[in-house]
C-alpha cells in the first residue's frame, strides 16, 4: 500500500448505494494499492456534518478523513478545494443549471473515477456510485485477486463485506433485542417494499403471501417498507405483521434523505438495522431494482430457493432493470 495514496468514497444516495460503493472500493483500493477513506458527513445520515460511516460500521482497513492531505493532487480535478463538500453540492456547484443532473451518467461522470482504469497518477482519488459496476473492475481480478474471478458480482460483495466490514456492535444489539422479542420458533417472511420516491409495484406480494399462509397459518411477516400506509396496509390485511419503530414524514415524501427528518443519522440507523432483520428471516421477498433489498441479500444465509425476486413477475420491471443493468455499465 502507497501511504501517499487515497481512494476517497463518498456518501451519495441511500444506504444501500453506499454500502455498494464503498464495496467496490475495498477492492479497487485493494488492487491499486491506495487507502481507502470513507467520508459520510453529507446530510443524508449526518445531522451535524460529522463523518457517520464508522458509527455504521467497523472497518480497520477504511480511514477516516482526517487523514488526507491538504496539497495534494486530486482526480477528478473538480474537487480541488471541494473535499469538504458534498456530492450533491459540488454537482450543483458546477452543473446546477442541468435539470437531470443527479440521473444523467454523462454528468456523473465528471465526479467520479472510472473504476475500469488502475493507472491514475494522483494523489487522491474520489469515487461515488449509485450501483456496483464490478464489469469494469473485473478486468483486474488477476495474480493475487484471480480467486474472485470465477465468482458471480453478488458471491464477490458479499465475500468483501464478510472480510472487510463488521456492522457497529450498537446497532447489532438493536437487531438482536428485537428478534429476542419477535422472532421466535415460527418461521419468518422477510417483506421489502419501496414506496416513495420509487414505487415497487406490491400487488403480487399479497399473492406470494397468501400462499405461504395457506401452508402455514402462524407464519411471520417483518414488513420492512419506507412509507407507513404500506406497513399500515399490512397490518389490516394480516395478523402476524411485525415491524421495526421507525420514523414517517407525513405527506409520501421520501423516508430516507428527507431533511425534514428530526435526526438522521437514527434514519440511518433504522435503516440498517431493517436491512440486518430481513437478511435473518426465513424467507424474503423482495425486488432487485432495490439496493436495500439487495444488501440484505448480500448479508443472508438464505436458501436461494426461498428467496423471491418479486420484479420477475413484471415485464415492465424487467424492461427496467435491463436498462439499469445498461447504465450500470456505461452502455447508454
């Protein structure tokens, strides 16, 4: 490892884009030989510009950002005299004026490396993503990172986190009191629905359920969901709902970098400790174009038999996450 070398992460999007980010950048550093520092103190999960991402999680290979230094050549040159910013806030600062410019890839591209190439020459580089973009890092899985080659993009995440990050022992505890409390000897249908700013349609969920409860009556549903008319919906319809206590805004706003949010770094936290509950249940239904749904995934034991990708229902879906896939890798 280069000492004078940094791979700057930053927070941009939900949690479940982050968590990806930063994923591939243990790699990426990995290969390249630089340091990796992580920098959440945009005001998503922050509530007073501190740097949250080691309240989340504990890693002793990501540093803090302290540790960068203050001369030193940047790429992209954008964020020269910008490290302290945020991602919104420098995209605003230069391309405020484009209406699209947090969904359109070619303005993102002026913000973040291209994890394709290992060749930078600068001192820092600085890198954010929605989506994990392992195609472009899998060119260098040679000599000491061949292994991973012949690993599927989930099988590599999920190796990476298990090795790389451990989830903050505080929010651990808050998992286990609740599965002490509510998860018990009945088997546990792990739900995610995504109803705000993106709507998964959830019809097909209740006939996915209804199901299970024809073969199990006492079967358990966590409902993990980021709009409280779909966790109340639930609770009408079935009996054996359980959900975490979380915060609402009131309208259909966005739960999750909502500044209206009274503390959001417990936002944050409500959110892991969600991901964590669905990743420990017996069976999980979910969408894929969802991050937080896939991290949860990523961080289960779950027979891949008794996981249900609820999108593969939808040919409207499906066109979608073509097109996800598409932008994923650069090619529109």
């Amino acid at each position: 490892m280069d000492n004078n070398k940094f791979l700057l992460v930053k927070g941009k999007a939900g949690l479940g884009n982050r968590i990806l980010a930063v994923l591939e950048s243990i790699l990426y550093a990995k290969i390249t030989h630089r340091q990796l520092v992580v920098d959440w103190s945009d005001y998503a999960y922050s509530n007073d510009n501190e740097n949250v991402f080691h309240k989340f999680f504990i890693a002793q290979g990501i540093r803090d950002t302290s540790i960068i230094p203050s001369e030193s050549s940047i790429y992209p040159q954008v964020w020269r005299k910008n490290l302290n910013k945020s991602v919104n806030e420098v995209i605003d600062l230069y391309d405020g004026g484009e209406k699209d410019r947090h969904r359109n890839p070619k303005i993102w591209q002026k913000y973040t490396i291209d994890i394709a190439d290992t060749n930078y020459n600068e001192d820092i580089l600085v890198r954010w993503a929605y989506f994990h973009q392992l195609s472009k890092l899998r060119r260098h899985f040679k000599n000491d990172f061949k292994y991973l080659a012949p690993l599927n993009d989930a099988d590599i995440l999920k190796k990476t986190f298990y090795y790389n990050l451990e989830i903050h022992p505080n929010i651990i505890q808050r998992v286990d009191e609740f599965k002490k409390k509510h998860f018990h000897r009945q088997q546990i249908i792990g739900v995610h629905v995504r109803y705000t700013d993106l709507k998964n349609p959830y019809d097909k969920y209740y006939r996915i359920i209804n199901e299970f409860l024809q073969k199990n009556p006492d079967i358990i549903i966590f409902i993990a969901t980021d709009n409280q008319h779909i966790e109340k919906e639930f609770k009408t319809k079935y009996t054996n709902v359980i959900a975490t206590n979380k915060w609402y805004p009131k309208d259909e706003s966005s739960l999750h970098q909502n500044r209206n949010c009274p503390d959001r770094f417990e936002n944050g936290v409500q959110a892991l400790v969600d991901i964590c509950l669905l990743s420990e249940c017996d069976y999980l239904i979910y969408d894929t174009t969802s991050t937080f749904a896939f991290i949860a995934k990523l961080l289960s034991n779950i027979p891949e038999e008794n996981i249900i990708d609820i999108s593969k229902y939808s040919l409207k879906q499906q066109i979608k996450n073509f097109l996800k896939w598409m932008r994923q890798r650069q090619l529109i």
